[in-house]
C-alpha cells in the first residue's frame, strides 16, 4: 500500500531561519502531490501542488517545493521564515488515478519571534 | 462565498449515544470525505463518496456510518460501537483536479 512518510514531526525555528520539511512517498508510478497547512484554529488549506511539468513548486506565502522522482520525495522548503508560519504541515499523495489523497502523519512547525 | 461548512464546531456526547456531524459543500465536488486527525496520526480516512447515493468505507470505519442522498451533503454518524470517538473531524470534498477543500472541524467529546 501506498505510504507517505514526512520524518520531522516537531520542528522549531527562529525567525528568518530557514526551513525544510521532508516529505517520501513510496509509489513509483506516476503521481500527484500537494502540501496542505492548518494554521491554528484555521481550516486545512492547500499551500503547494504538482500534477506535472517544472518539478519546482512555488505556493502561497512564499514556499516552495521540489519534487525528485529519484528519490521519491517532495520536500517544502522556506528560504526564511517568519512567526505567522507557526502552523501543521501535512504532505499528501495522489498515485495513478485514484482520488483518495495519502496523507502523511504532519510536521507541527512553531517559529518563534 | 464558495466552501465547506461543518456543524457543530464542539459537540460532547455521552457513552453509548450515537451523534450525526454535519458537512455540507457549495463547490458543486462530486466527491466527499470525512477524516478524523488525532494528534501526531496525521489524517485518517473513515468513509468517501464519489457520487450521490454511493460511498465507501476508508481505513477505519468500523464504528461510522454515512449517508449521500444529495450531492451537497455527506453526514457522518458516530455510533455506540466506536471504542474510542474523541477526535477532531475533518470532511472535505474534491472537484476534477483532486484537490481537495476541507471544512472547519468538529470537535468531539464524549463524556
């Protein structure tokens, strides 16, 4: 069965560090893949998705991710992040032509100020 | 506005009380899910549908049940034989792209 494994699940930062959540997934046919954020007392929302083409990402609020289909993975990255990105981070996986997302178990991200 | 709305935002139930939560969507998705997210397990899938009138159980619906009789709505009943009901509950609903749009939550507590 299809997995997705994001292994920082506590990551804390200071202001204007720089961020990188990893995100693996073990399907190797093609796939589809997104980065979703819940804010605190926020809905879940999409940050960041691929389908296909440029395999550098950008998304909302200044992230980005680059998918490397050798490695099987979609990291999030942020060059430098700022207190509002306190939030949960969670990477998802579409294989094939299924419409049923993988999620991973999510990364809880604090910034401090 | 165009979304997802869930109700109640916090609902306590006592032990051996079978609840409904409420998701209904203006998207005009096909498709609809419910997610239950406990703390560090991510999100797990207990029921989707695809289409009115038809839906599927997910990794863990033992102790659910669902209903679609309209395209814009998809509750979910938490039953007496779910061992362990406590947890926030997300549904959500996709259109063509499978991007998928979620609602607020609904907090459950049972007493």
């Amino acid at each position: 069965a299809q997995s997705v494994s994001q292994h920082n699940h506590h990551v804390i930062l200071s202001e204007a560090a720089s961020l990188e959540l990893g995100c693996n997934y073990s399907y190797g046919g093609t796939v589809n893949l997104f980065w979703y954020v819940q804010y605190p007392g926020q809905h879940l929302q999409l940050l960041l998705k691929y389908f296909s083409g440029d395999p550098l990402v950008k998304g909302i609020k200044g992230f980005e991710a680059e998918f490397i289909k050798s490695k099987f993975s979609f990291n999030l990255r942020k060059p430098s992040v700022q207190w509002s990105d306190t939030a949960e981070y969670f990477c998802a996986v579409l294989t094939g032509g299924s419409y049923i997302p993988t999620f991973g178990r999510g990364t809880s991200l604090i910034v401090h100020p | 506005d165009g979304g997802i709305t869930q109700s109640p935002k916090y609902l306590f139930r006592k032990e051996g009380q079978n609840v409904t939560l409420s998701c209904e969507q203006n998207l005009n998705h096909d498709a609809m899910y419910w997610y239950r997210q406990d703390p560090g397990q991510g999100l797990r899938l207990i029921y989707y549908s695809q289409i009115v009138n038809d839906f599927q159980k997910g990794d863990i619906a033992e102790g659910y049940s669902v209903s679609r009789e309209k395209k814009e709505s998809f509750p979910l009943t938490v039953t007496s034989a779910q061992k362990n009901p406590t947890a926030f509950y997300l549904c959500a609903s996709s259109g063509t792209r499978n991007e998928q749009f979620f609602g607020p939550g609904t907090r459950l507590t049972v007493l």
